[in-house]
C-alpha cells in the first residue's frame, strides 16, 4: 500500500524525483528555487519504501489559494495513478490548512491530466525556460 509522508524543508528523495524528471529527463536547468523553502513537500512512497512521486505546496498570499507544483512521477512508476494519488493528497492537506483553491503552472501537454482532476485553464500560455505552461485553478471550497 502506498504512502505519504509531507516535509517542511526539501527532502532528498523529493529533490531526487524532481532531478531525475524534470533536469534529466526533460532539460530543465533551473529546478530549486527560493519556494521550496516556504513549501511543504509531498513524498508518495511504494509500499516497499521507494519513493515514486512528489509535489509541493504553499499558501499565496491571503492563505485562501494554494500553489501546488513540482508535480513528478519517477518514470518506472508511472501508470499507476501516482500523480493523482499526489495531487488528490496534495489538495487534501491544503484544504485542511484554509485552502479555498487551488492554482498551478501546467506543462501544456499535461493540461488534461489537471482538467480530469477538477482544474479549468485560465490566461494566456507563457513559457517556462523552454516549456509552454498554463495557468490552471481549482475551487476546493
């Protein structure tokens, strides 16, 4: 069965996830950012101890929204419904801490991952070092 565990600073196992995906297998150059230190971070853990996905979360501004982000599934453990089980935890503990909604920055191509979990695009698209994301947020309330 898998797990969760939520941490207050990056954790090496969330910041190996978000190396192996978003540096290694996608080109990004600028992963870690002054954000994760005001985040909590989310580890899903297999039910033998291996870490296999993790996003991270914080309050903007006023507290009623939450940024979620930082969405990764390690690649042998895809398919398996990881970063929905992760969002879903994600948008949990947020809830649980005064969240009314919720927004993120999607990968374009992973737009319809989010739509099926509830989230509408907003704005314009806008690039990430190389990536085109949107802007996409969820009413929780």
């Amino acid at each position: 069965m898998e797990y969760f565990r939520t941490y207050d600073s990056l954790p090496e196992d969330a910041a190996f996830i978000r190396r192996s995906v978003f540096m290694e297998e996608q080109g990004f150059k600028d992963e870690f950012d002054d954000t994760d230190r005001i985040s909590k971070h989310i580890v899903l853990y297999t039910d033998d101890d291996r870490p296999a996905a993790v996003c991270r979360y914080y309050p903007d501004g006023d507290g009623k929204c939450y940024i979620v982000g930082r969405i990764a599934v390690l690649k042998e453990f895809r398919k398996r419904h990881y970063g929905q089980l992760i969002l879903r935890e994600a948008e949990r503990q947020a809830g649980l801490e005064g969240a009314l909604e919720l927004s993120l920055a999607a990968q374009v191509q992973a737009a319809g991952f989010y739509e099926k979990s509830g989230f509408a695009a907003v704005g314009e698209v806008f690039m990430e070092e190389h990536c085109p994301h949107i802007k996409m947020v969820k009413s929780i309330s």
